[in-house]
C-alpha cells in the first residue's frame, strides 16, 4: 500500500488520489529499470562505434542520434561500473591546451559483452513485440 503525507486531493477522492500516486511511483521505478539497462547497451554500443572517447562525447552522441538527454548523474556512474568490471578501459589525458578528459574503450571482455548483450537485446524486443503487438 502507498501512503503520502499532506495529499492534495483536487478532483480525486482520498483512495483514488493514493491509487494514482501509487501507480505513478510503481510506474516511475519500472521505467528507471528499463532505462538503466539500455543506457549501458547504449554506451558500451557508442564506445565500440567511437573507438577511444570520453564522456561528454558520449552524451552529445547519444543525444543527437537517438535524442536520449543523457545525464552527467546517468553516465558517469555506468562508466565507472563498467571499468570497475573490466568491461572498458579507462586512462587520462593531459592535453596542451583544455582540461584533462578521461577516456574510454572497449576491453575484448567488453566486446564480447556487447555482442552478446544485442543478441539479448534484440530476443527480448522480439518477444516483447509479440506480446505487446500481438505479432
């Protein structure tokens, strides 16, 4: 059950105000799953189409092709997972002019990680497609 404090009932009464808020927190948890999920698909899809590259390139690129906003708060904490699991490489530079950037590739792990993970990608959007289409 869902509760909130100080509810601010307009047109809805006590119980359908906390159903609807309920449902739109259930919602809202499912949907950050779902994204979390794809967006580390999505990086590790833009690293191996990039090559060496950092996290704002990252973004820029996720956000002009798929126009997915990706956040500093979304990436940067993927990026380090990631690393941390030997999934990227990641390694500094310190360039002549600008701030240092830190740069990501693929590992061969992580390769082999990616092939795999949009073969389980495309399976589950072709089962998903049946059910949801009725195909």
């Amino acid at each position: 059950m869902c509760f909130t404090k100080n509810l601010n009932k307009g047109i809805y009464n006590d119980r359908t105000y906390i159903t609807v808020l309920c449902m739109e927190k259930v919602r809202e948890k499912i949907n950050r799953e779902m994204r979390s999920g794809i967006y580390a698909l999505l990086i590790l899809k833009v690293i191996d189409e990039l090559g060496e590259t950092y996290g704002y390139e990252i973004q820029k690129y996720v956000n002009n092709i798929a126009g997915i906003e990706l956040k500093d708060a979304t990436i940067y904490p993927v990026l380090r997972y990631l690393v941390k699991k030997r999934v990227l490489k990641a390694y500094w530079t310190e360039p002549n002019t600008g701030v240092p950037r830190k740069y990501y590739t693929l590992t061969e792990e992580g390769r082999l990680l990616l092939i795999n993970l949009i073969e389980d990608y495309k399976k589950l959007m072709r089962a998903a497609n049946r059910i949801i289409r009725g195909d």
